[in-house]
C-alpha cells in the first residue's frame, strides 16, 4: 500500500504537480490518482522510474496497514 501522505509530500517538495508526475509515468492524471489513492496499484517501473523522478525511497510504496 502507497502512503499516501508521503508521496504527495515528495512530489510537493520536488515542485512538481501531480499532472506532471502522471504525465512522465505515461498515465492519465486520473489514471494516477487513483494508483495514488490505493485504488490501483504502482507496477514495479512506475515505482522506480517515481524514485528517481522524486529521488526518494521505495518505502513509500510498500506500506503495512
């Protein structure tokens, strides 16, 4: 599971917007809230391509409930 919090934290650090993000992961913008907001899920290359983007750690994707 994403957190969330952290993830839209990382993108807001990094002054990008979420349109933006989703456009470099090559989604819609509602294509990537909803991987977001845990209704989908990251496959492994959005996840890795997102660290680099963001230049932060894969923990962010893999949350215990």
């Amino acid at each position: 599971m994403t957190d969330t919090f952290e993830l839209e934290k990382a993108i807001r650090v990094k002054g990008l917007t979420k349109k933006v993000v989703a456009v470099s992961l090559g989604l819609s913008e509602q294509g990537f809230l909803l991987k977001l907001n845990n209704k989908n899920e990251f496959k492994a290359s959005e996840i890795q391509l997102l660290c680099e983007i963001l230049e932060c750690s894969k923990d962010i994707f893999f949350q215990i409930e």
